[in-house]
C-alpha cells in the first residue's frame, strides 16, 4: 500500500501524457493533409528567426505594453515550469524536493520561481483587465465572439489557478518546514509565499498536511490538463511557434509564389512543337487544381499557420481593409482555416482514417468572397503577425481558385484582364501607343 | 519642355550596335495615366540632365502581369512574365529601373523563377546611385524648408523594405520631413494595391485612400510625396474628396527633384 501515491501518479502522468501525444499525432496528421513543401533552404537565416522572433518575440515588443506582459508570462510559465521536473520526480519515486541537495541555488530557484509567480499573476490580471474590462477593438472583432473569447479567459483563469496552487503549495510546506515535520525539511527560499505562511500558524500539522499535499496533487493534475487543453485552444502556440517561425518566409514579402502548376502549363502553350488538340495520353495525371477552395489545396506550412495563430488580431488592427468597415479580417482567414481543418479531422476520425466528402469547403462555407475581394495584398497583416503567420498566401490561394477554377472574379476586374491579354495593359489602349507620351 | 526629351528605344541602341547603361521600365500607368505621365517626362528629365544613356522598350513593352496576379490570374500573370523575359532576354538587358512599385517588385521578385534575371532598381534608389556618383544634383529649391510627408507604397516598403532611398532624397531637398503615425513598416496602403485599383471596393464604412490622406492631411505638410503612380492617384483623389486641393499636393519625390532643379 506505501506504493499507492506513486502508482496513482505514474497513472496520471501516462494518461496525462499519453492524451496529449495522441492530441498531437492528430494535428500532425491535419497538417500532413497539406500540399507538401520541401525547405532546407536558409537554415541559418531560419534559426536566427526562431531565436529572435519566436523565442525572442521581437515583434510582440513592438507593442510594448501587452509584449512586455506577454514576456513576463511566458518566461515565468516556463522557467516555472522547471519545477515540474522535481514535482514528476517526487511523485514517482516519492520523495519530496528531491533538488533540495543543490542547497544555496536551490534557495535561489525556488526564490526566483516565487516572485517570477507573483509578476504572472499580476500580468494575468491585468491582460484579464485588458480583454473584458479596456475596450480594446481588435478584442471586440465579430470573430471573436463565443468561444474564441472564452478560450482566451480560459487560459487566463488556468495560469491564476496554477500560480496559486504553486504559491499555496509552497507556503504551506515552509510552514511545515518552521515547525519541523518529518520529512518536510528545511529547503528552499519563500520571498513570496512566506509572506503569508502566517495563516496557517493556528492549524494542525496534520491539516496543513494535507493542505500541502492537496495543492500539491492539484497543481501538477492542473499542469496535464493544461497540457491537454493546449490542442482545443489557441494556446498551441507556446509550442508551434517555433517550428512555424522556422518555416516563415525568409524572402522579401513582396515576393509571391509562382503557381508551379501553371508554370507547367504555360511552358506547354509557349513550346511550337505542341498540339493544343491532342488528346491526353490515357496515363495522364488528371489536370492539376489552380488554387484553392478547401484546406487540402493549401500548403502543410499554410496548415501549421492555421494551427499556430493565437487569435491575437494584431493582423487585423493593421489591415486596410478592416480599419475601413470591411468584412475582411486577416486573422478570421486563419481561425476559420483551422476551424475547417479541425472539421475535416472529426470527419477522418468518424469515418475510420479517410475523409467522406461533407460537401463543404473552405471557400463560402467559411471564407466568403467579399472577403477576399477585400484585400490590398498590402502585407501588413503578414508584418503585424508576431509569429510570422501569412494570411495572405491564403487569400492569394483562395482569389486563383476562384479565378482560374471558377471564372469568378469582380466583373471590373475581368474587363481588366481581357485588357491586359489584349492590350498588354490593364486599361483599353493600344499597345502601339504605349510611346506616344514621349512624343505629347 | 517636351520636345527637348530624348526617349531612345531598346531598337534604337540595337540598330546602333550599343548597350544602353539602364533599361528604363515605363510601366502601364507611366505611359497611359495622365498623371503618372508626368512623372514618367519627370524622371526622363532627370535622366537626360545626368547625362544617363537609357532606353525604353517602347511598343515591345507590356504590362508585367502584376494585377493579374494579385487578382488571381496567375495564368494570364505568367504568360505575360514570359512573353517579357523573352524580349528583355534577346536585347540581352541587364539592368532596369522603374517609376512603378509594381513593376519593381515583379520583375525583381516574381521574374527569376520564370527565367528572368535583371538587376532591377526603383527610381528613387537610381535616382540616389545618381546623386552620390555625382551625376545629380538634388538641392531645395522651391522646396526648401517646406512641410512634406513621405507616403510608403506598399510594394516599395514592406514588399522590399526599401524606406530610406526616397527619404533620403528629400532630405537632400532640404525639406521638413514630417512622418505620418503610420509609416514604414507599419505603413497605411492607398488601398490601390491587389487589383483593387481596377474595381470599386467592397462594402465598408470609408474609403482606404481617403482615411489615409486623412492621416497625411494631418501632419500638416504641404505636400504628400510619394514613389508609385498609383498611390499618387489615390492620394490625389482622396486630397480632392477632403477638398484640400488648394493646401495639399500630391507628388512623386522625381518630380520634385526635377521641379526644383527647375528642369
Ligand atoms: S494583405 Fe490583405 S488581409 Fe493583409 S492587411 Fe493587407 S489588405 Fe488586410
Ligand atoms: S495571424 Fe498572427 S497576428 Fe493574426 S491573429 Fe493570428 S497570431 Fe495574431
């Protein structure tokens, strides 16, 4: 029976782990679903990126405030998080601040992890102030209503949830500490959690055992679901955004891709020796999809974007567009680009490993064609992104889909195509008179 | 003035035997669009008085296929990429500029994967080879100690972050440069960019153009410039839709410099 706690959180952590590894194998599989890219290019250039922009987070700091908030959180969720290494030690061996050899750098860890906790929960609520309290606009966008602003309090009311258990957890054993428990020996440095250690002067040893151990046992049960609620929420990106960064676009941003698959048929056009009335051999590959209507059509690093955005609307704030009334919200294109991906997943789990066709797709189900009209390829929603998401190779995508696939472009605009195929300018005058201003 | 303006073509120098020093791109805006003509005989203007050996393609130009693209056409956008890579690749050009930031970052970007290679410039970052190779004088002028702003075309700045060659120049006008809140990389689009400027724009509650020469009418200055004919265009017309006509001028940074150099 003295084994019972170890067995119970042996259990926990591989039902804990062995989720989340699932969740995980999941999201890769939705990102698989992609049109493969192959990059090995850069790879100095990708790596500077993912020190500075994703582990540095650079362009968060650009709005100083909510980055510098940002910054606290994040660093002291993950030095925190080092205790969790003692914490899954302890509980599998049974011991307790197994660490606590290292002595004075213990004191020093512990001391650092105390007040690192404090500045989070003051950070937290002040980001909690910022979402419901500040009316904040790109907090506020129609797309942000439901769920995607509950997920954002969510994670909030974990971190104080998390914060406190820690801090309880520590007061509760500095106080067992003081008055010499057994096996509660004197570790540790409690700047933080000593302060209020006092309120459990007039308790029982017993009692404030199993207060200690009680947050203890809530405190790393609250880490796993943490872990675990990471795949339903926005929050995967505390782990995508290094690999996603690593895969951003390292050329300038001006630069978008040629359609590969025109190119192949442009060659064809453009070569004398071909027969534009051949019949295609009966091996041929079925003739290419231009663009894209539904998240197959897009690339795995489009996907991994989708999966990677944080809702943060800082794309948003900066886009055109949005700022004069337009439906179009770049970080909308991402959430619904998930959302879609997310459904095409259900369906492949519903229907034993392969996609049944639902009958919908990613265009007008999800991403409406006003919308994508909409956009001025301006690039500031791709220079705004603190994670070097694009959403607008996703509208790109989408607009040759449309165009090439379905002939369905804004009837101005087709005028100006048949301008340009005849004219070689966007406007009905003459090619011939393309000089004539020299001669005015 | 414009019988004075010396346009050779690509056939020209190739009759001759000669390479000329830079293929002057004109672009559709530059040789249709009333307004971007001007800039186009401003900058030629330049290029004449720095004693510049250029040429134009002339008739054998086309349009770069950037509105295509960015409307989604990427047939129609590679067909015409080829169509002009094999012109440029006969006369053997290796060097262009272009008054268009369309155009730029096409050729420059978009045209190597296509088989176009050329070492392609914005007037504004020739028009600075120019000056400190001393070939052109930039001085202020009328300009001198005027309020200005500089408008950021999209494809010149954050397509290709290139934000101080046009700054430069004014500084060497001798101006005050006064920044708009949102410039360089965080800079407001004119809204003409992705095709845009060829259709009416979607539902919305304001223009695009008009809140950004809104923002630029608010500095104060006396002149937007700006490096893109068609960001000239719509900063025109929403100058004209706060008729502000009479306080503000829209203007490319060439031809101020060539203003003020009296040319
Ligand atoms: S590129 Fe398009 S979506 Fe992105 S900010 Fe500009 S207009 Fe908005
Ligand atoms: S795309 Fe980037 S900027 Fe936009 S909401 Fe997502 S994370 Fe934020």
């Amino acid at each position: 029976m003295q084994y019972l706690p170890n067995i119970l959180f042996f259990l926990l952590l591989v039902a804990g782990v062995g989720y989340f590894t699932k969740n995980i194998r999941t999201v890769v599989r939705n990102i698989k679903l992609g049109i493969p890219v192959a990059i090995s290019d850069h790879k100095k250039e990708r790596y500077g990126n993912v020190a500075r922009i994703a582990l540095g987070q650079s362009k968060l700091l650009k709005r100083p405030i909510s980055g510098a908030l940002h910054a606290i959180v994040y660093l002291g969720f993950i030095i925190i998080n080092i205790e969790v290494l003692e914490i899954i030690i302890d509980g599998l061996l049974g011991t307790h601040r197994i660490f606590a050899f290292l002595g004075g750098f213990y004191d020093f860890l512990i001391a650092t992890f105390e007040i690192l906790a404090l500045l989070v929960l003051v950070s937290v609520v002040l980001f909690w102030t910022r979402r419901n309290v500040l009316k904040i606009k790109r907090f506020l966008s129609p797309e942000m209503k439901g769920w995607p602003k509950q997920d954002g309090n969510i994670i909030l009311y974990f971190e104080v949830v998390l914060m406190g258990l820690f801090l309880l957890m520590n007061s509760s054993d500095y106080a067992l500490q003081q008055m010499g428990a057994a096996h509660y020996t004197q570790a540790g440095s409690y700047p933080v959690s000593s302060l209020f250690a006092g309120i459990f002067d007039t308790m029982s040893q017993s009692s404030l055992i199993v207060i200690e151990r009680t947050a203890w046992w809530l405190h790393i049960t609250g880490i796993l679901i943490f872990l675990n609620y990471l795949y339903f929420s926005k929050h995967l990106h505390i782990l995508l955004a290094f690999p996603n960064v690593y895969f951003g676009s390292v050329t300038q941003k001006g630069q978008f891709k040629n359609n590969q698959a025109v190119t192949a048929e442009v060659k064809m056009m453009m070569d004398p020796s071909a027969d534009p009335f051949a019949a295609p051999a009966p091996d041929a590959p079925p003739p290419p999809k231009f663009g894209a209507s539904d998240v197959m059509d897009l690339t795995q690093v489009q996907l991994l974007n989708a999966y990677t955005c944080t809702e943060c609307g800082r794309c948003t704030s900066e886009c055109p567009a949005n700022q004069t009334g337009k439906k179009l919200s770049p970080r909308k294109i991402m959430m619904d680009t998930r959302d879609r991906l997310q459904e095409v997943s259900k369906n492949i789990d519903a229907n034993a490993g392969v996609f049944v066709p639902d009958g919908k797709q990613l265009l007008k189900d999800y991403i409406s064609t006003e919308e994508l009209w909409a956009c001025t390829t301006c690039n500031a929603c791709v220079e705004a992104c603190p994670l070097s998401i694009d959403p607008l190779s996703i509208i790109m995508d989408m607009r040759q889909y449309l165009v090439m696939e379905q002939s369905a472009a804004p009837s101005e605009l087709n005028g100006t195509m048949t301008n340009i195929e005849n004219n070689g300018a966007p406007w009905p005058f003459n090619q011939m008179d393309r000089l004539n201003w020299a001669k005015e | 003035m414009s019988d004075l303006l010396k346009v050779p073509t690509m056939a020209d120098f190739m009759a001759q035997g000669k390479q000329p020093e830079v293929l002057f791109w004109v672009g559709c805006a530059g040789s249709f669009d009333d307004r971007a003509k001007k800039i186009t005989k401003a900058f030629v203007k330049l290029l004449n008085n720095a004693g510049v050996e250029f040429a134009v393609l002339g008739t054998e130009e086309s349009c770069t296929g950037d509105p295509a693209k960015r409307a989604g056409n990427e047939f129609l956008f590679q067909m015409q990429a080829v169509t002009n890579i094999e012109v440029l690749n006969a006369y053997k050009v290796q060097k262009i500029v272009t008054a268009c930031p369309h155009c730029f970052n096409t050729i420059n970007n978009e045209y190597p994967q296509l088989g176009g290679n050329f070492e392609v410039m914005h007037h504004t970052q020739f028009l600075k080879t120019l000056l400190n190779d001393g070939r052109l004088k930039v001085e202020g002028g009328k300009f001198k100690g005027k309020k200005i702003t500089f408008h950021d075309p999209c494809y010149l700045g954050r397509a290709n972050g290139e934000y101080e060659a046009p700054r430069d120049l004014l500084r060497k006008l001798e101006v005050e440069l006064v920044e708009m809140k949102r410039c360089k990389t965080n800079g407001l689009c004119c809204g003409a960019g992705g095709a845009q400027m060829f259709k009416e724009p979607e539902p919305g509650n304001k223009d695009i153009n008009v809140e950004r020469t809104e923002e630029a009418v608010d500095t104060g200055a006396s002149i937007v410039a700006t490096g893109c004919p068609f960001c000239n265009t719509m900063m025109t017309d929403g100058v004209k839709h706060k008729e502000k006509e009479d306080q503000v001028q829209v203007m490319d940074v060439a031809e101020m410099i060539a203003n003020a150099s009296e040319l």
